[in-house]
C-alpha cells in the first residue's frame, strides 16, 4: 500500500488552524548578517529582486548563498 499525494485544504469552519508559511527572508546589499557557520558579515550583491542568490563578505571570504537563509540573520 501506497499513500497517493493528498492536497489538503483548510476549512474556514474548522477549530483547528491552518499552517502559516513563514515570510521568506528578504535581503538588501549592505546589510548586516549573522551566520551559524560563516559569522558576520555584509550583503555586497543580490541576485535579481526575489533574492535568488545573495554573495556575502564574511571577511576572510565571500560566500554565495542561495535559500533557505536558515543559517542567515539579519541584524
């Protein structure tokens, strides 16, 4: 047995919440960042308007960062 792919959809009659999406992270060139396994560091370029891709200086490095920005704060 198999389970087939169920789209499930919220009732608005329903006691029990529907799942929020979390807003997706939004960064600008210059901000200031905060990252898990990089450090601090300063946004020098994003790729396109919807944040495709952003390339960070940590210093000693630049990295490119693509989403999820789970690692990466905002400061």
């Amino acid at each position: 047995m198999t389970k087939s792919p169920v789209v499930r959809r919220h009732l608005p009659t329903s006691p029990f919440k529907a799942r929020v999406e979390p807003p997706r992270k939004q960064f600008a060139v210059g901000d200031r960042v905060t990252h898990d396994k990089h450090g601090l560091g300063r946004v020098v370029d994003v790729e396109d308007d919807s944040n495709v891709a952003v390339l960070v200086d940590f210093g000693s490095r630049q990295e490119r960062l693509t989403p999820p920005y789970a690692e990466m704060f905002k400061l």
